[in-house]
C-alpha cells in the first residue's frame, strides 16, 4: 500500500501512488556503437546546453542544415514571441534531399513503402528529389507560391510525403489533414487557414475497403470558398467526378511538369507548416511551425534519441496527419538520410500480424509505434506475433500517451525479445520535436518513465501558486527556456496562443500536462492537467489507476476519470475492456486488485466494463467524454477528432 495515502498534500500538488522499481540499464551492443554512450557522456550534454541554450543551438544549426544565407541572430526572445537564427535563409525540403544527392546516400532508399494490399516502392534519394521537384513545378503552375496555404487530404502514401516536401520547397505553407476526418472538419480547417490549393486522392485503402477521398472533399471544398484548385492522386481507381477547371489529376501535371525545380531560400521563421489539433474546449487550433529552428530541431532530436545507423529501416506507424508523422516520418527521418518506410493501412488488415509480417519481411531495425497499438496488440493474442522472425530490430519507441508498464514490459519481452531498448517519447504537436526520452545508449530505462529531458530542454515542475513542487511530488509540467522547435503561434489566433501557454507561468511555456520528478531525476507523465481527479483532498493521475488497473490479466484496456461525489469530493470511474467474459466478480476482483497494487485511496468507486474506450483518431483515450458519461452529462464540445462515435453511444447506453 502506498504512504502517499497518508501524507498531507500541498496546494496543488499531485500524489503519486505508483511504485515502478524496475530498471533496465543500456544494452551492450548499443552501448558499444550508440553515439551517445553513457550517463555521463548525456550529462555532460546536458549541462553543456543549459549553460548557454543559445550558443548550444546555434553550434548546431550551423553544423547540422544548409545555409543559403547564414544566419546572425541566434534567438530573438520576446516572450512569448521566439525567432530563431533570424536572418538566415534555409529549405527544409532542400535539406531532406538535395543535400544527400552529393553524398553516398544518392542512391539510397529515402522511402519504403508498402500499400495496404501489398504493393511495395522504394523512392532512393535521387528519385524522390525528382518527384519533389516536378510535383513543386506544378504547384506553381496552379499558381501556388511562398505564403500560400496547401490543404492535403490523403492516404499514406509516398505522394503526401512528396506534397509536404513540394510545399516546403516553394514555401508554401501545409496543412496536412488526416485521412479520416470528415467534410465538416476539413472545411473548418480549410477556411480558418484560407487554403488556396487542395491535394487529395480518388481514394485510400483501410480494413480492405476503399475510402472514398474525393467524394468527402468534394462536400469539403462546397464549403471552402478560398480553395481554387484540387489535385486528385490516382490511387484506387474508383473514378470519382471530376470538376472541370477546378480538379487536376495528379500524373497529368506531373507527365508535364519540369524536373528542374531549385529549392527556393526561405528566411529562417518563414512558415512551413500548420497542423490543427483539437484543443479541449473544442475548435480545433493551427499550430505553426516554422522552417530552419523546427528542421534543426526534428533532425537532431531524430538522431539522438533513435540513435539511427546509416544501414537502419526505420518505421514509425504513425499517420503523416498528425506530428509525429510530420516530425518522424518525413522531416526528421529525411533530413538524417536514413530510410523511412511508410505503411498505408491497418494493422489488422488482412490479419493482426501486419505489422509483424512488415518487420520480417523489410527487415525492420527501428520501430516506432503508439501505446494504444500496443494494448491492441496483447489483446489480439502472442501467437500473432510468435509466427514471425523479429530479430532485425534493435530499438522500440512509444509516443502518444504514457504506456503503461504491463504493456511496456510485452513490448520490452514480446516485440524486443529483451534485447532492444525502449524509448518512451514525451512530446506534443507544439513542441515540434521530442522533448523527453531516454537515449538508448545512455539511459537506464524504467517501464511507464519518458526519463530525461534532451539536451537543451530546461523542464520544471510547478505548484499552483508556481512555486516548485518537492521531489516525487506532482504539478505543472513546464519549459523554462525556449527551443528551435516550439511553436510559434496558433494559426490566426495570438490571444489563445498566450492565454493558452504562456498566461499561468511567467517566463515558461505551459504544456498542460502534469508530471512528477523522481530522486534520480526521471520523469514521470501524470496526464492533461484537466485530468487530474481529486479524492478527498488527494490529487491523483489517471494514468496511475489505469495502469495498476491494466496491470490485471483480464483487462486490455482501461480509462479512468472522476466525477462529484458528496462525501469525497470526486469519486474515481473506470471503464474497463476486459479480454474475456465481464462478471460481478471480476468488478470486485479488480477494485481489490488496485486496492492492493496502489492503494485505497485510488479504488475505483465505479467500473464500467465497456467495448471499446472513446479515443481521438491518433488513438488518445478521450476522457473528455468519459467524465461527461459518467456524470450522466450531454457530451459537449468538438467531437470532429473521435475516432468512433458508436463507441460513445454504447458507453450511454451501457448500464452498471
Ligand atoms: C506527439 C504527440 C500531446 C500529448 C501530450 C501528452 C500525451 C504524448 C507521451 C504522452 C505520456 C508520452 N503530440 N503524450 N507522448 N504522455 N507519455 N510518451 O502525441 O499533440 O498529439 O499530443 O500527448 O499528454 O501533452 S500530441
């Protein structure tokens, strides 16, 4: 049982009632090669960069992009208004390939790429400069040009990449939305970033169905009056209409389009993307990025934390719609010249061993994948997993959300088979980049921890009156000093964009999480700080009762949230996904079982056993919604980023 049951809380502080004690030092072949290979040698770093930021970047940014123009400000620090290596000129897109094609990387795969029904290309470094040159020629003929706003609506395949690096290359802005998102969502981001040119597809395969692309953005762009053209890919040959003077197909531009296309010199905070994300309260924000601090930024962080080999297939699962396929499918990955795959469909599809069959058969060295496919994955059963040859890979990584430590250690012995280390990624669409995560080589990993800040990342921990919280305590997950890959701004909107990071703190950029700091200096992601549930005066995090609850063999998955309660101030609510049969006994089994891993004070009052949990499309469990359930609420506020709304009808109508 926890002491954390008895001891008096500080304003604003979290208890934690977790006790994580296990430790899994470096691996020695890593140690051997890895770039960084000590805790010392990660110190040193460390301590080298928080001594001067600045000078630390700007070694960096001079060493690691190409210069048209070299740059004389490293930082202009207005809070809360950061430009960095002002003065410069750079091209994201001429640094993920141009700046390969003199170097032994030429001819080396930039993408793999599989379709869902198991079509396979590889684009080398020479070929995909081609396409990306001739597909940013017909950008421009279309009359697209450096400021201008490009929505893409497409399935995974090379060609969004191609788009995104196209844009890049002509300084157009992107704005790249998820395949799944429905006509409204799409028209709403369309006109809150005045979208000038679309790029879609006939269609994308998912589940071994075809998803009728065109036909979504056709009700889409009735509603998106600044869009003039739209590019449609051949994908799936489903022959969608086409509006004449408005609909391109994508070949015909491209059998006519030059290859010759120079990348064109950007100033360093030119912007080079917008990406929306659903905020809590509802309308979704464009987070901007700009071009030289977030290319440096997803560069470096791409290169310390997966610790990439020249000889490496690295796969990140996730969809090129959301940051992390921007930031460590595309940028990242291609400015390092290493090989990216990208895989078009679900991981179920044919069977749930795609992803294993992926591995085998590409040879898979680094694997990058979300918490959520990992409890998918132990729920679907080992024997998936057992018929398949896993031995080339040498590195897991999680992002998304926090994994909980059963599903770490099933990653760890089931994928990993024990002998590749795993690095749990704590970042956000507005940072850029990774903030926290162990560096393979050099950090002891403990299961549910993202471990360290990265060199130049300045973290604190704050109460709600701001002042620092004790060691092990929980508060306020802040950044004290700005990096190259922090956002710039939402999109159209300063006023939020201070309210929302930079009013609470003064002088730190608010990430709106909570995390907790132990005595050997880890840390540990608590949850959203909306998320926190208080018990009688005890501040606890959803994420330690789901994993003690996920912990129990006979659950898969599990969300948790608080709703009043009279006596208690809120009481905890669990639903729960049970690999097997849901029973009385099972409820009460199960508040035991928590009883005894965490404590009394973090006994679920209510379980709910339920199909499936709400999650956003990027597979966050919504708990949102669940709070609004289990108070017997209306759900309010933008649903446009759920990923199944049966599943929240279900919950209504599933009774306890
Ligand atoms: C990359 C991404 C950001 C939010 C973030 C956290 C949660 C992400 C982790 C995590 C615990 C992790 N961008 N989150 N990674 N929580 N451990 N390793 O996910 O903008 O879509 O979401 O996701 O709450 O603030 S995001």
């Amino acid at each position: 049982m926890s002491d954390n049951t008895e001891s008096t809380t500080t304003a604003g502080q979290i208890d934690t009632v977790m006790h994580e004690s296990r430790l899994f030092p470096p691996i020695g072949e890593f140690v051997a090669k890895a770039r960084i290979s000590s805790l010392d040698q990660y110190q040193q770093l460390w301590d080298e960069a928080k001594e001067s930021p600045v000078d630390f970047w700007a070694k960096l940014a001079q060493e690691e992009l190409h210069w048209f123009r070299p740059f004389e400000t490293p930082l202009k620090w207005e809070e809360p208004h950061a430009q960095w290596f002002v003065g410069g000129q750079t091209n994201a897109s001429y640094n993920c390939l141009d700046a390969h094609l003199t170097t032994d990387r030429r001819n080396k795969a930039a993408i793999i790429w599989e379709g869902e029904p198991g079509d396979v290309r590889t684009l080398t470094y020479l070929q995909l400069h081609r396409e990306v040159s001739k597909f940013a020629n017909a950008l421009k003929e279309l009359g697209v040009g450096k400021g201008d706003v490009v929505s893409i609506y497409m399935p995974m395949t090379p060609e969004l990449a191609i788009a995104m690096l196209a844009c890049a290359r002509i300084g157009a802005v992107h704005s790249v939305i998820f395949a799944g998102f429905s006509a409204e969502a799409i028209a709403d981001r369309n006109n809150d970033a005045k979208a000038k040119l679309q790029i879609t597809a006939d269609g994308g395969y998912r589940r071994g169905k075809v998803l009728p692309l065109k036909e979504t953005i056709d009700a889409a762009l009735e509603k998106s009056p600044t869009v003039e053209n739209c590019i449609v890919l051949r994908r799936t040959n489903n022959n969608p209409p086409m509006q004449e003077g408005r609909d391109h197909w994508y070949h015909n531009l491209m059998e006519r389009a030059s290859s010759d296309c120079p990348a064109t010199p950007l100033e360093s905070e030119d912007s080079l993307f917008i990406l929306y994300t659903s905020g809590s309260t509802g309308k979704p924000k464009g987070i901007r990025h700009t071009t030289a601090g977030y290319n440096l930024y997803v560069k470096k962080t791409f290169e310390w934390v997966f610790d990439i080999r020249e000889e490496d297939v690295y796969w990140c699962t996730a969809d090129c719609g959301w940051i992390t396929g921007h930031s460590y499918i595309v940028y990242g990955p291609l400015s390092a010249g290493a090989t990216t795959m990208m895989y078009e469909g679900a991981p179920n599809f044919p069977a749930e061993n795609r992803f294993w069959e992926l591995v085998e058969k590409h040879q898979v060295n680094i694997l990058y994948t979300a918490p959520t496919a990992i409890r998918a994955f132990i729920k679907w059963g080992d024997h998936h997993v057992e018929k398949h040859d896993l031995s080339s890979l040498r590195l897991l990584g999680t992002v998304g959300e926090g994994i909980n430590p059963e599903a770490w250690m099933w990653y760890h012995e089931k994928i990993g088979g024990k002998r590749c280390p795993i690095v749990d990624t704590w970042w956000q669409t507005e940072t850029g980049g990774i903030m926290m995560s162990p560096l393979p080589g050099a950090i002891p990993t403990k299961p549910g921890s993202c471990t360290k800040p990265l060199p130049g990342i300045l973290p604190s921990i704050v109460d709600e009156e701001n002042q620092p919280v004790e060691v092990g305590h929980g508060g306020m997950l802040c950044i004290s000093h700005p990096w190259p890959g922090m956002l710039r701004g939402i999109w159209g909107d300063e006023e939020r964009y201070k309210e929302q990071y930079w009013s609470k703190v003064p002088g730190s950029y608010l990430t709106g999480d909570n995390a907790r700091c132990d005595d050997d200096g880890y840390y540990w992601i608590m949850g959203r700080i909306d998320d926190v549930i208080n018990v009688s005066g005890h501040r606890l995090s959803t994420i330690e009762v789901e994993s003690a609850l996920v912990s129990h063999p006979a659950v898969a998955e599990a969300a948790v949230v608080g709703r009043p309660d009279d006596l208690k101030g809120q009481a905890i609510a669990a639903f729960v996904t049970v690999t097997g049969e849901a029973s009385e006994e099972l409820r009460q089994e199960l508040r035991l079982h928590v009883r005894k891993e965490i404590g009394a004070l973090a006994q679920p009052d209510d379980i709910r056993f339920a199909a499936a949990v709400p999650k956003t499309r990027s597979g966050k469990i919504m708990r949102r919604l669940l709070r609004d359930i289990a108070c017997g609420k209306e759900t309010a506020g933008d649903t446009s980023t759920l990923e199944d709304y049966s599943v929240l009808v279900s919950l209504r109508d599933e009774e306890e």
